[in-house]
C-alpha cells in the first residue's frame, strides 16, 4: 500500500505502512510519517540534488489542501522540466491532482517499482513522481487566492474530479464562499484554455467579494460553502455548506438543476 499526504505547508509525501513503523517501544505498532522516516519519501526532492524549484518550496501559502487521483493517461504533459518521469502507459503508473491554499491546481504522475516474478512481498521501494503542470499562481489561479488573513472571506477549499470520457479529465474547485471553477486536466494547466466554467454555487458570481448573508437580520457567513462532490460521469456537481442549501449543478454550465434548503 502506498499513501499519498500533503500537509498545512505544502509538502507532499509518499507513505508505505508496512515499513514506517515507529521505533518507539511505547508506540510500537503505530504508523510513523515523518519525512525522515524510513518508508516516507518527499515527492520535491525527486527533483535532482539540489534544493526544491520555487513553486515548490515549503510555505503556508502552498499548503495542500486536497488530493484526488485522475486517469494518468489522461493528463497533459506540460514539462514542468523536472528530472524524474513515470510512464503513463505503464500498469504501475498512476494521476493525481492537488489544489493547494493560494488557489492552484498542480498535475502530478506516478509509477509504482514494478516487482519482478522472482521477487515476493510488498513493494517498498519509493515510488517515482513527476509534477506535470500548474495553474498560475495569484490572480491568474484557479480560484480566488486568499487576502492574506486566514480569516477572510473566500478560502479555497477543496477539490473532486471525473473523467467523463472523450479523453478529457474535469476537476472541480470552490472556494468557501461558494465560487467554482471547473477545469480540464487534459490541457496545459499553465494554458487559459485549462479552466473551461466558472460560476457561483449559490448565485453569487465568481467575481463577486464580501459576505453572503444566509439567515435574516444582519447575521452574515463569510464561509458559507464546507463540502463539495462530482458524479462520476463528470456531468454533475452538489455544493453544500453551514447556513446554506446543498445545490447540484451542471459542471460545465453552472446551470441549477436541483437544491434541497437547509
């Protein structure tokens, strides 16, 4: 088994449980992750042997805010120029997107070490990584980015994915003031062709900034939306959240197809 985890800071990491046992007597037994862990590998420093490139360095801006595996054969190669590649048409190889606190949206390929017939157990050799592509970062990024204060108004929060077929590969994002974007991991991510809708969840526009006040008087929620989910079909997405209705939407129109209030 292999595990994939990012963390508030933006490090990325590969977990094999079956080898990164604590050592501590009185723990013993239970799992241990730290990234200088026997079993634990970073995936930025696959990247030759100096130091990460700066879209990769470790801040609370880059944190990583959720992981979604995707189809490897269908994300597009952008050439990140990094030194590591996996096959992706390798039974061993594997996708996944990551959305990361400042709104960006990075492309990342795997491949498992292929064990040969005479060798039996569980792999533990570390798995190989390459970054694919990223959507710019600030105001060019997926998603709104964050003002600064962890307590603003319109946080990214999370991110699904579907490949409905016609080799496209479609994520969606919102943020947690409802706005969503919805892009194809199948094109060049740094492209502004990637990002194929954006709309509002709950009827606000994706430009709009502020406050969305969800029960009478002058109560108001700046962090409305808390859940997110697509079908696996890639035809539909249900936002949800504190204070507000769970809607369905179509994911390339943003068209209302049903909602239940709260």
């Amino acid at each position: 088994m292999r595990i994939l985890t990012g963390d508030e800071c933006g490090l990325l990491k590969e977990v094999i449980p079956e080898i990164s046992r604590n050592a501590n007597p009185t723990e013993r037994g239970m799992v241990q992750a730290s990234a200088d862990c026997e079993g634990v590998s970073r995936l930025d420093l696959q990247f030759g042997s100096g130091p990460p490139p700066p879209s990769m360095r470790q801040t609370r801006r880059r944190g990583v805010l959720g992981l979604v595996p995707v189809d490897a054969s269908l994300l597009h190669d952008g050439g990140d120029g990094q030194t590591q590649y996996a096959d992706s048409g390798s039974d061993h190889a594997f996708g996944f997107a990551a959305l990361r606190a400042d709104g960006t949206v990075e492309a990342w390929r795997g491949e498992r070490p292929n064990l040969s017939a005479k060798r039996k157990g569980a792999p533990t050799e570390p798995g190989t990584y390459r970054r694919l592509g990223s959507t710019p970062s600030g105001g060019g990024g997926v998603l709104p980015p964050p003002d600064g204060d962890e307590m603003s108004a319109g946080r990214p929060l999370g991110i699904c994915a579907a490949s409905p077929g016609s080799g496209s590969a479609l994520a969606a994002c919102v943020d947690t003031m409802g706005r969503l974007s919805v892009l194809d991991l199948a094109r060049d991510l740094a492209a502004d062709g990637a990002v194929v809708a954006r709309y509002g969840a709950f009827g606000k526009g994706v430009g709009a900034s502020g406050t969305i006040t969800a029960t009478k008087g002058n109560f108001e929620n700046k962090d409305v939306a808390s859940a997110l989910a697509m079908d696996p079909a890639g035809a539909r997405v249900a936002v949800g959240g504190r204070e507000r209705e769970t809607t369905l939407l179509d994911v390339r129109t943003g068209k209302l197809l049903w909602k239940a209030k709260n």
